[in-house]
C-alpha cells in the first residue's frame, strides 16, 4: 500500500530547517564578506573617531587607613565607641567617602560650582550634547512643553551628581587601607580634589565625634536638672508622709515605738521574774506558818527582829534548862522564863504575820505592775503596727528616692568625664599617602578602544550577515566547487501525451523549462547531485536547499499509518544520482529521528561506496541464514543509518529477489525500522530491478530533466509497470 500523500500536488512544502552548524557559518561568511568588511570597518573608524573625541583625562589618589590604635587617656570616658575594621565597616566608610554631603563640602572649599567640568551649567556643549540638543528639538513632543528654569537645589545636585562621577573609593584587598581616587581634567586638579576629599572625610571623624559629645554633655545638663527636681520631689513626699504618720526614728532603721516595746519586754521579764520570788516567798512563809514553824520565817526572809527574838529565845531556853535542874518547874523564877517565852513567840508570831502580809502586799504590787507593763506592751504593739503599715508605703518612697539619687550621681559622674574632649578628639582614620599629581594620563585607553573595535566590528558584521541571511535569503552557491541543492517546487505539469515518445535532440535548456510529460508524477526536482559526495551534503549542509529537498521527500513518502515506509529507486542508467540520492534520503530520515535502513541491491554497489562503509556479510548470507541480520547491517561512520549490502552475489539473482525469504527480509525491515532505501540498480540492465520495486510501497525513478522524455526512461517506466511494481514516482535532476 502507498503511502499517504504520495500524489503529486501543486507544490511541496519544506520540512522544519535543520540545526545551523559550522559549515553553514563558514558558507555565511564567505557570501556576505562585503556586508560584514563593511560593517567592520564602519565600527572601527567609529572606534578610532571616539579615541580622537574624548577628552585626556588625568587620575590622582589619596591613601587613608583606619587607625585601629586607641588613647588610653581621652578614649577612656569617649562618647563612641572605636570604629571597628570588619568588611561591614569597610563598606560603611566607603559609601562615607562617596556621601553627596562630603562631596558638597570639597565642592564648597573648592569652589568647583564655577568649574566648567563639575558644573553642566557653565560648560561648553560637547558633541555628544550637541546631536542629543538636535534631536530634542526635531523631537515634536518638545514642541509643546514649557522651559521652566533649573532651581539652586537641582543645580547644586546636578553638580554633586557630575563631582561623584569623578571620585572613587576601594578598599585595598584584605587591609583596612582605602584609595581615593579622583578624575579631572588637569592632573593638578585631580590630585588637590583626592587629598580634599580624604582631609574632609578624616576632619568629619572629628566633627562627628566633637558633636556626639556636645549633642551628649547638653542631654547630660537637661538630664541631671530633671533628675535634681525629681530627687528634691521625693525626698519632702518621705518628710511629709514620715510626719503625717508619726515615722521617727532615733537612728537609721531604728524607730522610738521599736525602741519602747523593747524597753517593755525588758521591763516585764524582770517584773515577772519578781513576782515569781515574791510569790514564792509568800507561799513558803504560809506554809511555814500552817505547819507551827513560824520562826523558821527568817530563814526564808531576812528580819532582824525575829533574829533578834530568837537570839533571846535561845538564851531563855538556856537560863531554862540551868534553873529546871537547879530549881524544878514550879519554881517562881521557872514560871517567870516561861512567861518570858510565851512573850517571845507572841512576839515572833506578830512579826512573822506581819511579814506574811507584807510578802502578800509586794505579790499584789508585783502583780499590778507586771498587768501594767503589759497593757503598756499591747498598746505599744498597736501602734508599732500602724506605723509598720504606714513603713511600707514609706520604705517604697525611699527605695525612689534612692534610684533617682543613684542616676542623679551616675550623670553628675558621666558629665564631668565628657567635658572638655573636644580639644582632644582624635579621629579613627589617618592619611598615610597624600595623592601626587600624576605625570601620565589615565584616559582615555585610546589603544585599547581602537584595539577592541575590530573584534567588535567583526562580531556585529557577522550579526549583520546573520540578520540579512534572516530576511533575504541567499541565492544558491557553490562551496569548493559542490552544488548546493535547491527545493524547486514544481508546478502541475501540463500533460499532452504523445502518441509515441521520440528523442529530441539536445536544446539549451531555458532557465524555467515546462517539461511535457505523460508518464508517472514528478515527485522533485534538485540540483544535478551527479557525484557521490553529494550523499554528505545533507550532513555537512543541514541547512541548505538540498537537505530541505531530501527532507521534503521522505515526508511526501513516510508512512502515516504507523509502520515503516519501504522506497525502491532506480533509473534508466546505472549513474551515481542514483546512489547520491539513496544515500541521502536514508540520512535525512536518520536526522529526523527515524530508524533508516539502506539496501543497496545494485551491481556497483554505490551506495556503499558514497558511504564508505566495508561489507562483510551481506543480503545473500542473510536470506541463505548463514549470517544473522543484525551482524550483516553495518553502521554508516558519519551517522545512524544502517546499510545491509551484497558482499558477495547470488548464482541467480532473480530467484533470490523472488523468493519468500526476500518478502519475509523485507516485512521483517518494515516492522523494525521507519524507513527502508533499497538501491534497485538500472531498470533497463537487468529484472532484479523491477521484481526488488514490487516489494517496496513506492518507486522512485530518478532522471535528468533532459532525458526525461527519452526512450530510455519510457522503457523504465514500462519495465516496473509490467512487472507491477510499487507507484512510481519521479524525481527530476537538472
């Protein structure tokens, strides 16, 4: 079955363009050499009028270090801190250097606002300026605005703005050195502004520093006159809260109520202590008088007058005993000692009554004033409470007072430390290497700009060819003498059949020939591929005419249904177009990503050798099976094509072409790959041609445009339509 699309049609489109490779650049190159020297030469002489045109300018630079040392007399009690050398600081100085206030300063002690080059307002127009002037004024959107004159402020930043274009700062390498560089027009110029901006950026480490300390010791004043009013606040709050609740101490911590109660608890311990003798006393001497023993009262209390009384007792007793013995009982002077006795005890019985009374008086006192004493203590209790409540409130208005007292003297402190540094402020950052005025100039690289014009040149050359080749393609050209192919779309051929075809002599041919053909469609019409190598244009030259032909071709006869597409070409001759085009259908196939098989049945064995590919094992000892077909397919060294070839030839060729194997070799090829060239050789050689053509889905017979209507290519035509070959189409070479 044919494949679909196989019917000629009025013209034939072209298939996605291939990737642009080396070859293709190099054919580029060499047909639009005058649009690329031109170009060149353009961008060079523009190059060379720059290096003339702009201005020699002269650079000069200042060196300044960050002073990481520290005096250890006034940096004691500074108000900042050191600056620090870590990279974050690095760059803080650097955008420091560069600071549109530092750079109003050196314009200000320069006076660079009257300098031409620094201030756009009094200079000269340059001739830059003068194009850009030019076209503002063709431009009709400037026709209709108001020129509204340029305020000081945008003045003065228009000149800050061009002064910043003309300085630099850059950190050297690792070390805590910066180089300020300055551009200008005079060298000398150059060097005044690089060691003023670096004075001005080290005298502004002063100038920070001596501010940071008046800014500071004025917050300190303002600070400690609030503190002081506050203090004087919360110390008459303590005195009138102190006398509203009666607080008074006779020392620190140390009130007159706590004093009282300690005075009381003394007083009561020993009251008790008293009482507790006296009371002891008491019941000792009832007890002494309840038992009869009276007299032994001085033992417990010491009374003279029971001493005494005893004492004469004790002698009576004695004056008793001699006159008992002398006189016996009932003598007078007896009777008389015994009342003298009676009398005594009388007396010690009194006494010691009296003193009973007088032990019980003293525990009533005792008693009396220990109940006093401690009424006394509850009072004082009471009130020790009140004023430890009204304490706490007090304690909480000292603790204020004492905090405000602390930050009053901490300023006081901080403020006597701050003052007077200004006259020893010392600044972070030295000027190690003043800027010297330079004796070569630093710009413009003349050399260097005229030496990268002519790459450049070239680059945009070849950018220009690429662009033309974009829009306007090349006409077809030659590269070492080898035709680039062309697509021709061929119009609906005009058909008058003869009634016989004779040949016709050879004619010029006109350059858009009408061919008058009766015979099979014409598929294509290329460039004559006549040689060989033309088998490698569709590697070497991706994108030239001929690869978009040959893709063009394997589109028309691929197989929509899925499965591989069997061509078979032949010809009336056995000539190279043949081969050349086999080749490079199976090759275009390849690049489109199709699995392409070669079977190159021809007796010369061309296509092999337009791929020069050595055979071993070939189509004989495949259908014989002596050899396996996926060790008889040899590879094509420049691509992915497979060729199975004829290394060595059949003893009967028409038997083998005819056989079952050779239908099962080629269904087995369909099946396995996408598209499959067979080579059939001249149709008018030999029947191997047209009995190979019946087995494929297409035919396609290649002819020069002028032997298209010789005998030769109708004999072909009949041949493979006798021997029912597959559709036959035709593809014209001229």
């Amino acid at each position: 079955m044919p494949p679909q699309g196989f019917a000629p049609a009025p013209g034939y489109g072209y298939a996605p363009p291939p990737t642009f490779q080396l070859a293709d650049l190099f054919r580029l190159i060499d047909a639009r050499r005058r649009l690329i020297t031109r170009v060149a030469l353009g961008v060079i002489l523009c190059g060379i009028a720059a290096a003339l045109i702009l201005p020699t300018t002269w650079s000069s630079s200042s060196v300044v270090m960050l002073d990481s040392r520290k005096n250890n007399i006034t940096d004691l009690t500074a108000v900042l801190s050191q600056l620090s050398a870590d990279p974050a600081s690095m760059q803080n100085q650097l955008q420091l250097l560069q600071s549109r206030e530092l750079a109003a300063e050196v314009i200000t002690r320069l006076k660079l606002d009257n300098d031409p080059e620094f201030n756009p307002a009094i200079a000269q127009p340059s001739l830059v300026q003068l194009v850009g002037m030019m076209g503002s004024l063709i431009n009709p959107r400037n026709w209709f605005e108001n020129d509204t004159p340029v305020s000081g402020i945008v003045s003065r930043d228009r000149i800050i703005d061009t002064f910043l274009k003309h300085v630099s700062a850059n950190a050297e390498g690792l070390s805590t050195t910066i180089t300020v560089t300055a551009t200008s027009r005079d060298p000398n110029k150059a060097a005044l502004i690089a060691n003023t901006l670096a004075d001005a950026y080290v005298k502004a480490q002063v100038a920070t520093k001596v501010d940071a300390t008046t800014n500071t010791t004025s917050w300190l004043n303002t600070r400690l006159s609030d503190l002081a009013q506050q203090l004087q606040v919360q110390e008459e709050a303590i005195q009138r809260y102190k006398a509203l609740h009666n607080l008074n101490d006779s020392a620190p911590g140390n009130s007159l109520v706590d004093q009282q109660m300690g005075a009381i608890n003394a007083q009561i311990v020993q009251q008790r202590s008293e009482l507790a003798e006296k009371q002891a006393i008491q019941d000792r001497i009832n007890q002494l008088v309840a038992s009869g023993n009276p007299a032994d009262v001085s033992q417990i209390v010491s009374s003279p007058l029971i001493v005494q009384l005893r004492t004469q007792q004790a002698t009576l007793i004695s004056q008793e005993s001699e006159l008992n013995s002398k006189y016996g009982p009932l003598h007078p002077k007896m009777q008389a000692i015994q009342q003298q006795k009676r009398d005594l005890d009388f007396k010690i019985t009194q006494e010691v009554n009296r003193l009973a009374a007088s032990a019980g008086n003293d525990v009533m006192v005792s008693r009396a004033h220990l109940n006093s004493l401690q009424g006394s203590l509850g009072g004082t209790e009471g009130t020790a409470r009140t004023q430890n409540m009204a304490r706490v409130q007090l304690q909480a208005l000292e603790s204020n007072a004492a905090s405000t007292r602390l930050q009053y003297e901490a300023f006081v402190q901080r403020l006597r430390s701050s003052q007077n540094l200004d006259d020893v402020q010392t600044p972070d950052s030295r000027i190690i290497s003043p800027a010297p005025v330079p004796l070569n100039p630093s710009g413009p690289k003349r050399a260097l700009i005229v030496g990268a014009s002519i790459p450049l040149g070239l680059l945009l050359g070849l950018l220009a060819a690429l662009v033309a080749e974009k829009i306007g393609p090349l006409m077809p050209v030659r590269v070492n003498g080898a035709p680039l192919a062309a697509l021709v779309p061929v119009a609906a051929p005009v058909i008058k059949p003869p009634r016989r075809a004779r040949p016709r002599p050879a004619q010029p041919q006109a350059q858009h020939p009408v061919a008058v053909w009766s015979g099979p469609p014409i598929l294509s019409e290329i460039n004559d591929p006549a040689l060989l190598r033309a088998a490698d244009f569709v590697l070497d030259y991706p994108a030239s005419k001929y690869s978009h032909a040959m893709a063009a071709l394997v589109r028309q006869l691929e197989s929509k249904e899925g499965d591989g597409a069997i061509v078979a070409l032949t010809s009336a001759d056995n000539s190279e177009s043949r081969s050349a085009i086999a080749v490079s259908l199976a090759r275009a196939a390849a690049r489109m990503g199709k699995k392409a098989i070669i079977v190159d049945c021809a007796p010369g064995h061309m296509a092999s050798r337009a791929m020069k590919t050595r055979i071993r094992s070939g189509l004989y000892e495949v259908l014989t099976g002596s050899v396996p077909l996926n060790q008889a397919l040899a590879k094509d060294p420049r691509g992915d094509v497979y060729l199975l070839g004829t290394a060595k030839r059949a003893p009967n060729s028409l038997t083998m072409y005819s056989s079952a194997p050779m239908a099962k070799l080629v269904q087995v090829l369909r099946g396995g790959a996408d598209f499959v060239v067979i080579d059939c050789g001249p149709a008018n050689a030999s029947p191997d041609a047209a009995l190979i053509a019946r087995l494929a889905d297409a035919t396609l017979l290649v002819s020069k445009r002028s032997a298209l209507n010789s005998p030769m290519i109708a004999n072909a035509a009949k041949i493979l339509e006798s021997a029912r070959s597959a559709p036959i189409g035709i593809v014209v070479t001229k």
